[in-house]
C-alpha cells in the first residue's frame, strides 16, 4: 500500500489521478489533498477518500472547508495558503506526490515534495520551466524520483532506456520529436485566428483539458514549453528537439537513437495512462483506458508546425536557447497574456506580441535559488500587465 498525496486534486490531472487510484484500493491511500479554491469539489473528495490533510490555497474556501468537514465528522485536517499545500507535499505517509497545480503557483509545493525525497509525478511543468536547475539537484539530494505525466514526456520517458536519470541524457539520442495535436486552429488561417473567441480556442479536438492549457494548446505555446521542459528532464539540447504536428494525438512522442532506430509510445489521448503508468512504475498497472483501435483509425499525419502562424513556439525555443530566467519570464508573460484572453481583454494573436515584447526588454540572468526563479516570474508578470496597459486592451 502507497500512499499519495495529490496537489491539484480538484483539476482534470487530479481528478484522472483518483479515478486511478480508485480502481486499485489495495496498492494506493490517498492521504492528503490540496488545490486552489474549490471548496465544494474537495469536500466531495475528503467524504469519499477520508484523507488525513486537505489544503487550499484560498483561506476563504479553507475556512469553509473546515467548517464542513467538523459537521460531518470526518477525520481530515484543513489548512490553509502556502503553508497548506506544502503540508500536503511533504505528508510523512505519502511517498507518492502528484504535482498537477497549474501555472507559477504549484513551484513552491513541488520543491518542497522533491526535497522531501517523493516521487514526485510531475504535471506541474511550471515547476521546470521557472526553476528546472533547482528541482533536479533537489531531487538528486533527497533519493527521490522524478516521473513526467504530461503525455509527450511520459511517452519519451518510456522510450528511453532504463532507468532514466532526470537531468541526463542516455548515449546514443540523436533527437527527441514532440508531437503535437495542432489545436483547435491547426487549419485556420491568420485572419481568422485574430477572431478566435475563448470559447474556440478551449475546444480542444482530441483533449479534455482546464481552460488556460486548452489556450495554450491552442497558441502552441504549450508545446513550447514542453520543449523547455523536454531540455531539462532529459539533458538534451533544444537544436535536438523537434516538434511534429500530429493530429490524431495518438502517437505521444518518438526518441530517434543513432542508430537510425525511431521508439515511440503510442495510445489513446487519455491522461490517465501516464498517470497509471507513473503511479505503478516500474509496474505496470490498470487505467481504465480504452485499448488502441489502429484499425479504426486508419491512418496517421504529420507536418511541420507553422511559426508564422503560432510564433508562440518560436518564442518558447529562443527562450530555451537563452536559458536561465529566460523560461521563467516567458511562462509569466504567457500566464498574465492568457488570463487576459479568457477574460476578453485582448485578441487571440495578441497574446504572442505580449510575451515577445516582454522577451526582448529582459536581460537574462541564471537561476540560482528559488528567490531568483520567483523574481523573474514577478517581473515577467508586471511587465506583461504594463504591456496590456492600464485598462488591459489590446496592444497595437
């Protein structure tokens, strides 16, 4: 029996992960549950699980929480802010952590599993983005490990020889190619995507995924960071990795050795798979997912991504070539451009001359401690809101 905890647990990633750890009551114990501020959710998950800690970031849905978990009389502690989701991080009975909260804010907590020796099952790509350099040496200090849940990373994990050293990588990698759905706007033009509403963008065609991955599904830029990301957990240079437009999102990424040999992992789009697979490593474990019908399929495409079209992947390479708080300062900008258009402040392709605009006034500097990571996410926040200006509208 393993224990876990789960930050995020209210989330898609968290809510796949339960239903995993539900079909295996004997091998898992959901101990603690953190997110952000649904209250309602998270009580719903602490009456079925009956974990010992339960955390939000939100002191105002904690306090509801609690009030709630006392009147039914359930055994789960409540806290509160930071300090909360890092009590669920840590938990002593948990040596399984998922890390599955969106955006800067689940980079304190992850660090915290990662000192703490866990095996951290990393959806968080944040947590590398803005401070790969730190959570690497913070696992290789602890013993702990370090297994990737986003699908294109999880698929490479299992197409690399074993075991896999974060960090390292194995002899004989030629490259690494990303696959990518392509979007909701794969086939739309220029003009068109200026007009793409947030209602458009977060139609994902093959993913059932929260609303600001589903924006950056849509803008490429999530696969531009998974290309930062790629760099760090597999010690490989950005010139070897290369992203594939794949719209059947079936095949989940391809690790060429030199040999001329291609590995890649191949399954339904479902995130519950690399969730089974990195609960249950090195296992193999039930997920609940439907088996591959290559027959009903057909076929499978590819093509070269459009830069012109979605300049945000260009932006998240030259940023991964830049390094240090390079990363950081583009997730920050990409952050504050995509909140400002879910909540209609600013049009589809404005998004990208936000984040360029902020690229090119920063100068960069290494990462050397959290304090380092947190202070170029703070400045790339702020100087993505003065790019928007003071009343958020859209930029010339």
């Amino acid at each position: 029996m393993k224990g876990l905890s789960i930050l995020g647990s209210t989330g898609s990633i968290g809510l796949s992960t339960l239903d995993v750890a539900r079909r295996h009551p004997d091998r898992f114990r959901v101990m603690a549950l953190a997110a952000d501020s649904n209250d309602g959710r998270l009580l719903e998950q602490c009456r079925e699980f009956r974990p010992d800690l339960a955390a939000l970031a939100s002191p105002d849905a904690a306090r509801r929480l609690e009030g709630e978990v006392r009147r039914l009389g359930l055994p789960t502690r409540v806290l509160a802010g930071e300090e909360g989701l890092e009590a669920v991080a840590t938990h002593p009975g948990s040596g399984l952590v998922m890390a599955a909260i969106v955006g800067a804010a689940g980079l304190r907590p992850t660090l915290a599993a990662a000192r703490g020796g866990k095996r951290v099952l990393l959806a968080n790509k944040e947590s590398l983005v803005c401070a790969g350099r730190l959570l690497l040496e913070a696992v290789s200090d602890s013993g702990g490990e370090l297994v990737p849940i986003d699908s294109e990373h999880n698929a490479i994990f299992q197409c690399l020889p074993q075991p896999v050293r974060p960090g390292h990588c194995p002899a004989g990698i030629r490259r690494i190619l990303l696959t990518a759905s392509g979007g909701p706007f794969r086939t739309w033009s220029q003009a068109a995507m200026v007009r793409a509403t947030p209602e458009q963008a977060v139609a994902h065609p093959n993913w059932s995924m929260g609303r600001k991955i589903s924006v950056d599904s849509a803008t490429l830029m999530n696969k531009g960071l998974e290309l930062i990301e790629a760099c760090l957990l597999f010690g490989i240079a950005p010139g070897q990795v290369d992203v594939v437009v794949h719209a059947q999102s079936v095949i989940h990424s391809m690790v060429e050795y030199t040999d001329g040999s291609v590995l890649a992992q191949l399954g339904n789009p479902d995130m519950r798979t690399p969730i089974a697979h990195a609960l249950g490593w090195p296992e193999r474990i039930e997920s609940g997912v439907e088996s591959l019908d290559l027959v009903a399929i057909g076929q499978l495409g590819f093509e070269a991504p459009d830069l012109e079209r979605f300049p945000c992947l260009r932006l998240a390479r030259e940023a991964a070539e830049a390094g240090g708080t390079a990363p950081a300062v583009l997730n920050a900008a990409n952050e504050v451009a995509v909140a400002a258009f879910l909540d209609g402040r600013l049009n589809f392709t404005g998004m990208a001359r936000v984040i360029d605009s902020v690229l090119q006034r920063h100068e960069v500097q290494q990462v050397m401690s959290l304090a380092d990571a947190l202070a170029a996410d703070a400045w790339g926040r702020d100087a993505a809101r003065r790019e928007l200006g003071p009343s958020g509208a859209n930029p010339a």
